[in-house]
C-alpha cells in the first residue's frame, strides 16, 4: 500500500475516482443475471468507500 493521502484535494480526488469504479461495477451488472456473490461485492465496495472516509475524516492535516 501506498504512503497516506494527506492533502484534502487528493482524498477527495481518490474518493470520487473510487465512486466512479464503483458505478461503473454498477453500471456493467446485467440485472437479470446477478448473483447473491455480484451484490456482496457492491456491498464490500460501499463499506470500503465509508471506511476510507472515516479514515480521511480522523487525518490531521
């Protein structure tokens, strides 16, 4: 892994940059061909996006 993000223009970058994968992930699933292992993965996606805010919100600067 990489040294930590620091400055608030970066994390946000990264953060919109994650949000973008992730809709594009959501974007490429074919509804009617989903499966319970394509859904837990949306879910793994979204706590990982809130677990890197968490972890920008508690960075001093």
């Amino acid at each position: 892994m990489g040294s930590p993000i620091l400055d608030k223009n970066m994390q946000v970058n990264f953060l919109k940059q994650r949000l973008n994968m992730f809709l594009e992930t959501l974007d490429a699933i074919d509804p009617e061909e989903t499966d319970l292992e394509d859904i837990d993965r949306l879910i793994e996606m979204v706590d990982e996006l809130e677990s890197t805010v968490q972890e920008f919100k508690h960075r001093e600067v």
